[in-house]
C-alpha cells in the first residue's frame, strides 16, 4: 500500500509477539534442562548421576554445588575401585632370569 500523500510505500508493521501459553505460570522458575541420564549398573555411579536432577530445580547460581558434590561423589566411587580386592599380578623375583626378559 502507498501512502497518498508522500507516494511512499508503506511497509506492514508485525504484530507484537505474544507471550508464550505457559509462559505467565512458570516465569522466573527454573526450567528442567531433560537431560537423559542412562544408567552405568554402578549403584554408586548413577546414585551421583540422579543427583544431577537435584540441579533442574535450582537456579543456575546454585548448579555449581550440586556439580560439585556429584564430582566429589564420583571421584569417591572412581577411588573405591583402586582399593577393591582383586587378583594380585605373579610376582618374579628381582635378579631372576625372568624380570630381564622385555622382548615386545
């Protein structure tokens, strides 16, 4: 359309957006990020893994405590294995024969 006095072709003006439908109940709340989780079968692993959903309800300025409790907690288990029994590796005596033997 042109403006009748100035010759001037009018561009249309959009519409303002309009909030989002669901936007008025859940404003300033923290959103769940839906991150999918998938379990490792380490009780001790996806125990700390599940806590990270503690995070999806807290705002961002509370994330890094929660972070870093699921780190510690997975270093934890992480170390745990270091000190599980397991078989031991055949000792050789050092000076025998066999400790000289490094053939790849």
């Amino acid at each position: 359309m042109t403006d009748p006095m100035t010759g001037a072709r009018e561009l249309p003006v959009p519409a303002p957006e309009s909030p989002a439908p669901d936007a008025g109940a859940d404003a300033g709340r923290p959103l769940p990020l839906g991150v999918d989780r998938t379990p490792t079968g380490d009780a001790a692993v996806d125990a700390q893994l599940a806590r990270l959903a503690d995070a999806d309800h807290l705002a961002a300025s509370g994330h890094l405590e929660v972070y870093e409790d699921v780190h510690r907690g997975l270093r934890d288990a992480l170390t745990a294995l270091d000190r599980r029994p397991g078989p031991s590796a055949p000792s050789v005596p050092i000076g025998s024969p066999a400790s000289y033997d490094n053939r790849s």
